[in-house]
C-alpha cells in the first residue's frame, strides 16, 4: 500500500483578496525620494504578502489539505541588488511568528520553488552570487516560520549553455562552492526541455540529493521509460526526514503540451499511480495546475470512486 498526499501550490482560487505575492517593481521603489518611506511601503506588502500566507494555511487545514508550496515573491525586492544589507526578517516578526505558531499547531509540508533565474550551474560569478543570496533568503524565511529547512527549496538543474554534460558538470563544481547551509536545502527536479530525469538522477545520486520527478516535464522531454529508474529516484530520499515528492501537472493541449493546463488529467494521474503502486510507502504529489486548490479539489472528487483508492481524508489515499 501506498499514501498519496495531494498539495497545491501558492494561491488559492477560494480566498478572496488572498494574494502572497502582491509586489512593487524596482521603477515603483525607485522612484520614492525617501529611501527608508519606500522601504516601509516595502514591508507593508512583505506583511501583507505573509498574512495572507496565514489565511491559506487555515485554508488548506479546513480542508485536510497537508502539503503546500509557499509563494517565492513573499518579500518583493529582496534579492534586489540595490536592497542588498536589508534586514527584512526583523520588521516581519510579528507575521512570522504567526505562522511559526500556526505551523507548530498544525504539521503540514511547506516548501519553496525559487523562480528560473536561480541557477546552481552558471559559470558567471555574479548570477552564482544572487542564487546564493535568494537561496539565504528563503532558508531565513522557513527558519522565521519554524521550518526546518532541509530539503524544502526545489530547483531545476539550470541551463544547457550550448553544452549539456559541461553544464552537468558545472553544477558539481558549483555545487563545491555552495554553503552547506544552502546545499542541505535542495532537491533537484527534471525539467522538459533540457535535463532529464536520467540526468537529474545522475546529479542528485552523485551529491546526495533528493531527486523530485515530475511526471508531464518526463513526458515532454525523456530518454527512457520512467519506470527504468524509479527504484533509484525513490533511494535519494532514503537520508530525507521527508516522504518522496513528484510533480504532476497536464498538458493543456497537444499542441501546446508543455504549457500547464488548469486541471489535472485524470487518466494520466493514474497511469503515474499504476506504476508506484507498492513501490514505497508515501509519496506526496504537488498539483502544478493554473485552478490550483481547485484543481486539487476536482483531481479528488475525479478520483473517488477509482478501484483500488481508500480516502483518508479531503486529500490523501490509501492505493490498495
């Protein structure tokens, strides 16, 4: 037997006036002649931006929800090079802490998911520097909340520069120059254009981190059937505190097939199940889906009376 937990990401599509991710653009900031009233204006969204992240908690406890990806835009500007030396963390306590303590009260899996432009294996050094510091900015983030840290932010493996297996190994190099600190964050996933789930397994065995597959970015972009290699991809997690983690999203068209679309298909759900089945005892599976708590909400209902599913609550089963 096997216990999926279905998460969501971000946003929910419930709750109005609910945004974790409202911002002020550089231009915005810039053009405020008092740098430390525009810094407030910064921290009044940032508190904002963190109330709300309250709200979806309380949301997705409503709703035995259990698994959830936090917005990576909570703090506008923040890895901003012109904020360098802002201590956001210190105004936000108030906000943070209660989240600390709702967290406390309520267990549930929280994560990051930093934007593309985090890259572990570029060769420019200033680009390496601001990975760094927006990794930082999310470890302080999940340490303010009370979340430990480890392997709770995912990233992909970054770009080909026109060299794939330079670009493999240039994350390893790079991978020597991040802080351990950073480094025991990171879980590593497939993408679809690029970087395979081979691929991503070969980094992920090779340094000792959790791979995270996602199902439709393997579909879009593989070199062998993905059962070849789930044996391994589960064996990753074996030093992990957490339960396995995959992605799952559709194709919003054929011919747009790497695009999301806004709810989860459910045969191909399935497909992905028949295959895990039995083959590890939980698996925590991320909705990547444009109705995102909704589409977590029909996937549920689109999934009821399936053979062979037991409920244990609104978002988790039992594959029997």
């Amino acid at each position: 037997m096997t216990l999926i937990r279905l998460g969501y990401v971000a946003m929910s599509m419930n709750l109005q006036n609910a945004s974790p991710s409202q911002t002020m653009t550089y231009k915005q900031f810039s053009s405020i002649k008092d740098r430390e009233a525009a810094i407030r204006k910064l921290e009044r969204i940032a508190r904002s931006n963190l109330q709300n992240c309250l709200r979806l908690l309380k949301h997705n406890v409503l709703h035995d929800i259990h698994f959830f990806r936090f917005s990576s835009k909570l703090i506008p500007l923040a890895n901003h090079p012109d904020l360098k030396g802002w201590d956001f963390i210190a105004p936000l306590e108030g906000e943070l802490s209660d989240l600390r303590e709702y967290i406390n009260a309520h267990p549930m899996r929280v994560d990051f998911h930093p934007d593309h432009f985090v890259l572990l294996n570029t060769s420019d050094v200033d680009v390496l520097k601001n990975t760094f510091h927006t990794l930082k900015m999310h470890r302080d983030l999940l340490l303010g909340m009370g979340v430990e840290p480890l392997h709770r932010c995912v990233l992909h493996v970054g770009g080909a520069y026109d060299d794939k297996e330079k670009a493999l190994e240039q994350f390893i190099h790079n991978w020597g120059l991040t802080p351990a600190s950073l480094q025991d964050m990171i879980i590593l996933e497939n993408d679809d254009t690029v970087f395979t789930a081979a691929d991503a397994l070969y980094l992920c065995e090779k340094l000792g981190i959790p791979q995270v597959f996602d199902y439709h970015h393997h579909l879009a972009n593989h070199e062998r059937d993905w059962l070849y290699d789930w044996e391994r991809v589960v064996s990753t997690w074996t030093q992990s505190p957490l339960p396995v983690k995959m992605h799952i999203s559709s194709p919003r068209s054929e011919k747009d097939f790497k695009a999301h679309a806004d709810y989860i298909d459910k045969g191909m759900f399935l497909d992905f199940l028949s295959g895990i089945k039995g083959s590890v005892e939980q698996v925590d599976c991320m909705i990547e889906a444009k109705k995102k708590d909704d589409a977590l909400f029909k996937l549920a209902k689109d999934l009821k009376d399936v053979e062979g599913i037991e409920w244990v609550d609104q978002s988790s089963f039992i594959l029997k």
